[in-house]
C-alpha cells in the first residue's frame, strides 16, 4: 500500500460508532499507531476496520488483538 488517506472506524455489532477520516499516511504500518490508540479508547467486542480511499478494508482487527499487539510492539 502507497501514501495516501484513509478512513479509520471502530464498529459494535456492525455499527460504526467512532470514526478518524482521511488520515494520511506515508505507508499503511504507518496506520498501526492509529490501531493501537483507538483499541486503548474501545469496549470489548468492538472491531476496527482501515479503509483506503475506495472504501477497501485494508486491516480488520478486533480491539483484543489490537490491545495485544500494542502491548508486544511496546515491550519488544
């Protein structure tokens, strides 16, 4: 994935319930920092969607994984 915009989202039981648009980023792991803090922020259960700028999902996580993932990356 390029540079570019995309749509970050935080959806319960398929309904978006917080949402960051048109975020640039130089890279898409560039967009994992963003991941993080929004799982932080985010109730059990609740999913997180990347979308690019065609509405493609380019990550799809849940707020656990997120949660577990930031947690590794910061005690590496």
């Amino acid at each position: 994935m390029s540079a570019g915009r995309y749509d970050f989202e935080i959806s319960v039981d398929g309904v978006v319930t917080t949402s960051r648009r048109s975020i640039y980023l130089h890279d898409i792991k560039a967009a994992w920092p963003h991941v993080s803090s929004m799982a932080a922020e985010a109730q059990r259960g609740a999913k997180i969607r990347v979308l690019d700028k065609d509405g493609r999902i380019v990550i799809l996580t849940g707020v656990a994984a997120a949660r577990i993932l930031s947690q590794n990356v910061l005690a590496a």
